[in-house]
C-alpha cells in the first residue's frame, strides 16, 4: 500500500504566528524552511510558480501544436488549459489570457463536433458552458448565445450512463456551472428536472435492497466521484429534488458512511475490499468533498464528522506518487481547503499550504527521477503538472477556491 504515496513528515499543524526567527534559520529542509513561512509569503511564491507553469502549460498544449486540437476535452485535452487560463485570468485580470482562453475554446468546438459526449469534463458540454461563461466574461453578447444555443440542441443518447466523467450527472453539472454564472434558469427548471429524473429513477431501480440509490459503470458499482455515488450524489444536492429524493441522497451517503473501511477510507466499489486508492476519482478524497457538501446543504454533523475523518485519511495517504487533480497530490489538496471554508478552522487551511508546500519544493524533482508519475498526459488538467498549476492560483484566495469541474 504504501508504494503509492510518499510518508508525510510534516508536522500536523504549525502556528505561523508562534514560528520564532531561530527557528526558521535552523529550518534545513527547503520543505520545512517553506512550510513554517507565512501563508501569503508561501502563496506569492506559489503564483510566480503557478504562472511559470501556465506558459509552460501553454507552449506544450497549443502554441506547439499550432492551435490544432486532438484532445478537446478538461480532463486530458485542450479545454483544460482553457480553463487554467480562466483562473488565471480570475487572479490578475489579464484580458491576454481571457482572450487566448476564448481562441482555445473556439478550436476545442470545432474538434469536438460528432464526438457524442456531453458532460462538461470530458465532452461538448464542457466546451459550451465554459465557451459562454468566458464569451459573456469578455463583454461578447453574440459569442455567449451561440454558445448557449449550442449547449441546449446537445443530444442526450437514451443510453447514457449517470455518472459525472461520461454521464447524466456530468451534463447537470454543466447546467449548473450555466445558471451559476450566466444567471438563475439560463438551463430551465424543465430540462434539469427531466435529466434528475433519469437518474434518479436508474438509481432507485439499482439500489433496490442495501442502498437506496446505486450506479453501475462497466460493470462495477463505482463509490468515487469520478465513476459512481460520491460525483452522482454531489450533483444530485444542487438540484430541485423532492422530499423523498432528499431522503434517498442523505440515506445513499449514511450507507456509504457506514459501509467504509475501517481505516475511514472508502471502497472504489460496491463490495471491494481492497484499501488502497486514496484519490479524488475513487476513494476518500472525492467522498470527503461530497460530505462535505452534504454538511452544508443539509446542516449535518454526521456528515461533517465523516468529512473530517476521511481527511485525516488523506492527510497520512494522500501525499501520492502522482501529482494530478484525478489521481494526485493536487487534487488531494482540495479537501482541506473545503473543509476550510466550510469551518473556518486554519489547521485545514495549514494541512492544504502544506501539501502545496510538498509539490512546490519537489515535484518537479521526483518527476525528473523517475519517483513521482507526471501523468500520461503531463500537461493536462487532470492527470498533469497543470493541475498543479491550478491548485497554486486556487491557493491565493482560499475562500475562493473550488475544485475544478466539481465544486461549484
């Protein structure tokens, strides 16, 4: 097990405000000498990185490719720096990089036509939604209703699955992530409600016994947010649902609660008894968002105790040998910063500076030898170093911060 993630040294919490002189001058790890730093002094040394990153980022995905898009999607293609440039764009308001986001946009349209997928990572939905969020960003009426024209002729196939990467879940997501930031019902009620009905019909006609709602992608009943009921449930809490859906959701997490390992980690699926992926796509990381979530939504402790119970799992195990927001240090990173906003309480917020404190002093290096993956696709959002990137804009304004393409 422990072949996938690096043992975390670092101290459990650090009072910045207690760190004497002397004692950063004895500080000889360069990890250390960071991590006892104040937090805005760590996060302008995480931007100038963050920026480094996103020419890099850039040069690699479009600049040497000459505007020519294969991979069109977040997670692995084009759109992903796309949407890092957005986030950059939130950070400094540079209109280069809005206008150079608007130009990738336009050829991941061109390259996603007749792909047949509609979520918003990994298919037109995403190219939409985000393709209208910047053209109305940028002030460009015609732009934006082209866009939302688009999106709502999108085709849904009757077999479509549910969960968010391919599925129903991840084209609500995408009508979410319109009506938050073009305005309220720019997707009517209408059409969303037709979608959660799916899927919540589809989840009730699984779950029959055990659960009250389940999902099957491939064959396996995926527990993840990637594949299965952590991404399905998180969704389905943004949603208008009735009474009894409310009840199925809060039903489906206590299931998930009480069905964890012992270790307070999660199954990748329905059944599993292997305790060993401790992701955001399968495992504790995604799951902790989802209660977290849950806490909110529904002013529950429970759910919040589980939260935090499941990052004290990713605070020993999420230090992966990975660096991505999938199946990384970068996206493991997200939990504390959500916890953080949701409870006000620095340790998270420390528990996040230091993760991004471990990728700031040696990523790169352990890349370089082989020791860390970069990512079969290295530059892109989900897998590679560009999610490194992100987490590092994300990290100047906590408050602020959501993981990309699932926190709203």
């Amino acid at each position: 097990m422990a072949d996938r993630f690096f043992p975390n040294t670092m101290p459990s919490f650090v009072d910045e405000t207690t760190v004497k002189e002397s004692f950063l001058e004895g500080a000889k790890d360069p990890l250390l000498e960071l991590l006892y730093l104040p937090y805005g002094t760590v996060c302008d040394k995480l931007k100038r990185v963050a920026f480094d990153l996103k020419q890099t980022i850039v040069k690699e995905t479009w600049v040497c490719k000459r505007g020519r898009v294969s991979d069109y999607t977040i997670y692995t293609g084009a759109l992903g720096t796309a949407l890092l440039l957005f986030k950059a764009y939130q950070v400094t308001l540079d209109k280069n990089d809005l206008a150079l986001c608007s130009d990738i946009i336009k050829a991941c349209d061109s390259a996603s036509r007749g792909s047949g997928r509609v979520t918003f990572i990994c298919g037109q939905a995403g190219v939409y939604s985000l393709g209208a969020v910047v053209a109305k960003q940028s002030g460009d009426e015609q732009l934006c209703d082209h866009y939302l024209k688009k999106f709502k002729e999108i085709e849904r196939p009757k077999d479509l699955p549910n969960e968010l990467l391919y599925g129903r879940a991840g084209f609500l997501w995408a009508c979410s992530f319109l009506n938050k930031n073009i305005g309220r019902e720019t997707i009517s009620p209408t059409q969303i409600r037709a979608v959660v009905a799916e899927v919540i019909k589809s989840g009730r006609k699984m779950g029959k016994g055990k659960c009250p709602l389940m999902y099957e992608w491939h064959g396996k009943r995926y527990w993840g947010a990637a594949h299965g009921l952590a991404g399905i449930m998180h969704v389905l809490m943004d949603m208008e649902l009735k009474a009894d859906e409310v009840e199925d959701v809060k039903a489906t997490l206590h299931y998930m609660i009480r069905n964890r390992f012992p270790s307070g980690n999660y199954p990748s699926s329905e059944g599993s008894e292997s305790d060993r992926l401790v992701h955001w796509c399968h495992g504790a990381p995604g799951v902790a968002l989802t209660l977290i979530k849950a806490a909110k939504v529904f002013s529950n402790d429970e759910f919040l105790q589980a939260a935090i119970e499941a990052a004290e799992v990713i605070w020993n195990r999420g230090l992966l040998k990975r660096v991505g927001i999938c199946h990384g240090v970068s996206g493991n990173s997200y939990v504390f910063l959500s916890l953080y906003r949701l409870t006000g309480k620095v340790e998270y917020l420390y528990k996040a500076k230091a993760f991004a404190c471990f990728l700031h002093t040696r990523a790169q290096t352990l890349i370089s030898e082989g020791v860390m993956h970069g990512g079969d696709r290295p530059y892109s959002l989900f897998e590679g170093i560009e999610g490194m990137a992100y987490l590092f804009f994300d990290m100047i304004d906590p408050i602020e911060t959501r993981f990309p393409a699932y926190e709203l």
